[in-house]
C-alpha cells in the first residue's frame, strides 16, 4: 500500500502492527513497523519524528543481534540525512552499510547504498563519482529484480544525464522510468516529486516542448533492457572539464548541442534513419529537429543545411 501511495491506509497497518507487536513482544516485527513508519513520516517532511522511529527501530534490532535489519537501517539513516541535505553524515551511513552488507551479500541493500552515494555525487557534481555509483545501482537492481528501485535509479541518472549536457537521454530515460512505475503501479513518492518536476521543466526548456514530448515518448516505448543498454554506453565524463565550460560553447543562428550533431551527420551525407540510429533517436524526433534547424538557418534542402554547416566551420 505504501509502494502504491495509499499512505493513509499504509499508516493505519503500520501503527496496528506496532501495537500488536508491542504486546506480544516481538521486538524484529516491531522494528519493521517502526521502519515503515519512518518511511511515511519522511514522505510528510516530518524529519524529527522520522529520526525518533529510526532511533528506536535501531535500538530494537540491535538488541536482537540482526545484522541485515542494521544494515537496512543503516541505509534508512542515510536517506534521511540526505533530505536533510547532510551530504557527508549521509555518506558516512551509506558507507556503513556497504560494509555491512558486502558481508552479508545483501543486494537489496547495497543497491540502495550505492544509489544513494551516487545521488549525493550528482548534487555536489562529482560527475565521475555519480555517474559509476549510479550505474553500478541500477546494474543491480536489474540483476535481483528490483524494478523500483531501478525506476528510481532511472529517473536520478536522468537528472544526471540533463547536468553533464545530454537532455534527450534524460527526458528518454525519464519516460523509460514513468512507463516502468506505470506497470509496476508504484507513484513518485512525495519527496521526489518536486525535483521531479523542475527537472521536467528545464528539460523541456532545452529541447523545447515538442521534442521534448517526443522524446520523452519515445523513452517510454523502450524496454528496460535497451534503456540499460544505453545508460551503459554513455561514457564516465572527464572530470577535469569544468561543467561551466562545457555549455559555456555556443553556437551560430541559436543552434543547441543536439541540432549541431543532427547536422554535422546531415552534412556527412546520412539519411534521417541513420541519424536517428546513430544519435540512439526516434526517426521522428530527428525530424523535429531537422525543422529547428532550417527554420534557424532559413534554409529548405539538405544540401543548403550541409553548406551552412561548412561555412560556419560545424564539421
């Protein structure tokens, strides 16, 4: 119920569970409620009573002795910091149970670390941090079949993609990971949905809407197998360039990145089906851009679009 967003009644279940449990004594089951009562109190932003749940859930399973329940916790602790913007402490929890759970050989949870780390990477643009960790989560998730947490992973690996400079693979993976949380029934949880939707709409500021839809289309046609496929191909990018410098380019008639690409191939003589399976585009989408791309340089024929390319030195 809570993985499908009917967190009232989740709330309901959680607290009944605490209670039955606190009367027969069972403290594993107790700290499981307690978990998941965390995990609604951060939805709700409400970080302090979330702490106090962790506290206590910790306490109970290490009284029992439960290793993988601390390793769990461990990551759960994590998270928190995280929505607390308290990178280090975060990674410090998250590094905890990597340990833990390279012991354990507990995927579940170190899918988790590693995503976490590899999230607290992108914001600080560690781009070459975030983008391994970030691969190495969803490679996981695939393995062992967490098809959420490889949605999640998804969608913060197309942020990623939007900040190194790639935005139809981030609207792409965007849409793979809605169609996947589609099937899977599973919402954004609260605490991604804003960031979620600025995303959106820088990406949409990119590519303008119609490409943007598109595309953002086109993702949600691929499997999970093409889309890991592609997230593979994209390459760890140099850590010395400055992420500044990278878009700080720019270039004639108002061209962005993506539509110099799309006409450096046209001038190479290749037809929209190549360049669409070269540049891993929907046909449709190469012609989108093909269309910005005569209307900002006033031309109508390939040929024209191929001269302008070698006037202004593109090729």
């Amino acid at each position: 119920m809570r993985l499908q967003g009917d967190y009232t009644e989740a709330q309901a279940r959680f607290e009944e569970s605490l209670s039955l449990t606190t009367l027969i004594g069972n403290k594993q089951e107790r700290a499981v409620a307690l978990t998941g009562l965390r995990q609604l109190a951060l939805y709700k932003r409400d970080l302090q009573q979330a702490s106090r749940y962790l506290k206590e859930s910790m306490r109970l399973t290490k009284e029992i002795e439960h290793t993988s329940g601390i390793a769990l916790l461990l990551l759960a602790l994590g998270d928190l910091e995280r929505c607390r913007s308290n990178g280090e402490i975060a990674a410090s929890y998250y590094e905890q149970c990597l340990a833990l759970t390279r012991t354990l050989n507990d995927k579940v949870s170190m899918a988790g670390a590693l995503f976490g780390l590899g999230d607290i990477a992108r914001v600080q643009q560690d781009n070459v941090r975030a983008c391994v960790l970030l691969k190495q989560s969803m490679q996981l998730s695939w393995e062992i079949g967490d098809r959420s947490g490889l949605a999640a992973s998804l969608e913060t690996f197309a942020w990623f993609c939007r900040q190194i400079g790639l935005p139809e693979r981030a609207a792409q993976f965007l849409g793979t990971a809605e169609a996947l949380r589609d099937w899977l029934q599973i919402p954004l949880t609260p605490t991604l949905f804003a960031e979620h939707e600025h995303e959106v709409l820088a990406l949409q500021a990119a590519l303008g809407e119609v490409a943007f839809n598109e595309t953002w289309s086109y993702g949600r046609t691929m499997t999970q197998k093409l889309a890991l496929s592609m997230v593979a191909r994209i390459p760890i990018p140099e850590q010395s360039e400055p992420s500044s410098e990278k878009h700080a380019r720019s270039y004639p008639a108002g061209l962005t990145p993506r539509e110099v690409d799309v006409l450096r191939l046209v001038a190479a003589g290749l037809p929209d089906a190549r360049i669409a399976e070269q540049l891993v585009l929907s046909p449709r989408t190469v012609n989108t851009h093909l269309r910005s791309i005569y209307a900002k340089i006033d031309v109508s024929s390939r040929s024209a679009a191929t001269r302008f390319a070698f006037e202004h030195k593109l090729v």
